[in-house]
C-alpha cells in the first residue's frame, strides 16, 4: 500500500476519532450547564473549551462564555480550524484521498453524513437544535465504524484505520481525564475529599461511560475508581488500558503483513507493559498529572513512529 494511503486511511479515522470525541465533550457540556446558573454555566463551557484543545482561539475572538457562542464556536467557527465541521471536513478528504482502498459502504457513510453536517452547520445553531445536531455527529461516527467493520477486507487499510482509532482515542481519554481531575481536585488528593458529583458524571458522560461505570460500580461516583475505570480497566472500549491493546494487536499485524517489525511496535511493547504493570494505587502514588503527560508524550511517539515505518509522506 502506497504511504500516502496508508496517512490518508490512518488520518480519516484520527480525524473521526476526534470529531466524535468533542461532540461527547459537547453533549455532556451542554446537558451540565443546563442545570446551572448563569455563573457555574459559564465555567462549566470555559472547562469544555479547555478540554477541547480551543480556549485560546475562543477567547480570543469572544470576551465571556455563553452557551450559544460556546457550542457554535465548536460546532461551526470559520475562525476555528478544529471546529467539528473543519475536522469532518478533513475525514472527507482524507477518505477521498484513500477511495480506492475503502468499501462503497463506508465512502458513502463518510460523503452522506458529511453532506448532512454541511447543511445542519450552514447557520448558526440555537438551542432547539443543538442536541440533535451533536447527536448526528456522534451517529456519523457510529456509521462509519459499522462500515469499516462491516465491509472492509481485514487488510492493510483496515488496520491502519484501526491504528487511527486508537491512537487519537487514548490521547483524548488522557486529555479529558487530566484536564477534568485538575478543575475538581487541584490538590491532587482523593482520599477523603468533598466532589462535586456533577461533574466528576461529565467526565463518565463525555467519554460515554456513564452507564458502564454504574453498572460496575454500583452507582458510586468517585475520583479513584472513575481514575481506574478510565485508565486500567480493560473492559471498557475507551479505557487507556483498552485503546494501547487494541493499538498493540493492530501494530502487531500490520508487522506480520509487512515481514518486520519497526520502532513503532517497540515503543508499542514498552507502553503496554508500563500500562498492564499499573495499579491505581501506584498512578496517585506518582501522580495523575505526570502519569498523563508520560502517557501522551508515549502515545504521540507511537503515532510518529507509525508515520515513519510505513512512510506516510513518501
């Protein structure tokens, strides 16, 4: 497969991944400021935004946060190169660039929904509309994944999707969790403090583990057991533990179809086995913060070196 290919497939899927993933973040933003007054609401959409990766762009063309800027900031900005439609946008693309190595169903799953956004996102979204148009943006990723799953050759494009998938979702995961952890517990200690209930709800509704971590956990909602369930537990399809073993099985076959290994699949072995020797105990130990930034700094070097085994740029 040529490596142009290759980036287009892997990058169609990253940028789904991250579409998909702020569309969460949105929802549970916005299902949380609703319930607030007019003061907690206004930090809660300064929290989504710094989760998003996109307070400084936002601020710097907006000078407080309302609900209606917040959300089509997100949604729609012309100004804003990660809005969701701008991220859509380069799915398409990139699904153009790899038409003919993905199925009939999963190009029109891309083109259909795109098309769709295009016309819900061509004025501004009040209100009345807002939820049902996150929720055509989560779908078109539900879409596109029952494509890719449902019609693709487990070939080389499958798995550098794959690859895709999972490599944007673990960092995402790790971004809201260190971002949400320190708005909620600047001290970093989680034995014995008050939390805020609500909000600790929107890291499980952002990542849509809220049901899941329930039926787990009884109902409880606490740091450490909400910091364990997203990081070790390997049931949960968005869990770190999750996303870098599935990565690891998609790395792994991608060497077989290639004959050899590369840097990918060792920096690939040296993350699993720093993650599956975890305990929670041992992340709070160190810190969650700086367990984070290890994790991420691991992770984007493994997107880098996938880059360069399969010479995305030639």
């Amino acid at each position: 497969m040529l490596g142009r290919t290759a980036n287009g497939l892997f990058w169609m899927f990253r940028y789904l991944e991250r579409a998909e993933n702020t569309a969460r973040l949105l929802d549970a933003g916005l299902r949380m400021a609703l319930t607030r007054d007019l003061v907690t609401a206004e930090e809660e959409w300064r929290s989504v935004m710094s989760t998003a990766g996109q307070r400084v762009g936002y601020e710097t063309k907006h000078a407080s946060y309302t609900g209606v800027q917040a959300w089509n900031y997100i949604l729609r900005d012309k100004d804003n190169g990660s809005s969701i439609l701008a991220m859509f946008g380069q799915v398409r693309q990139n699904a153009r660039l790899a038409r003919n190595a993905i199925s009939s169903e999963l190009w029109e799953a891309i083109n259909e929904n795109w098309l769709e956004m295009q016309d819900q996102l061509s004025k501004p979204v009040g209100e009345n509309r807002v939820l049902d148009t996150v929720a055509t943006i989560r779908r078109a990723g539900t879409l596109a994944h029952g494509a890719l799953a449902g019609s693709m050759l487990r070939d080389e494009g499958y798995h550098f999707a794959r690859a895709g998938t999972f490599v944007e979702r673990a960092d995402s995961i790790a971004r809201i969790l260190d971002i949400k952890y320190y708005l909620l517990l600047p001290s970093l200690s989680y034995v014995g403090s008050s939390l805020d209930t609500g909000q600790w709800d929107q890291v499980l509704r952002s990542v849509s583990g809220d049901r899941a971590y329930r039926w787990l956990n009884a109902g409880q909602i606490d740091a450490r057991g909400i910091c364990e369930f997203l990081i070790l537990d390997n049931r949960f399809p968005r869990s770190l533990a999750f996303c870098h073993s599935t990565l690891r099985d998609e790395l792994a076959a991608l060497a077989r179809m290639h004959g050899s290994e590369g840097e990918s699949n060792e920096l690939m072995r040296e993350a699993d086995t720093r993650l599956s020797d975890l305990t929670i105990e041992e992340v709070f130990d160190k810190g969650l913060h700086e367990f984070v930034v290890e994790f991420t700094a691991a992770n984007a070097a493994i997107g880098r070196a996938i880059a360069q085994d399969y010479r995305f740029l030639a």
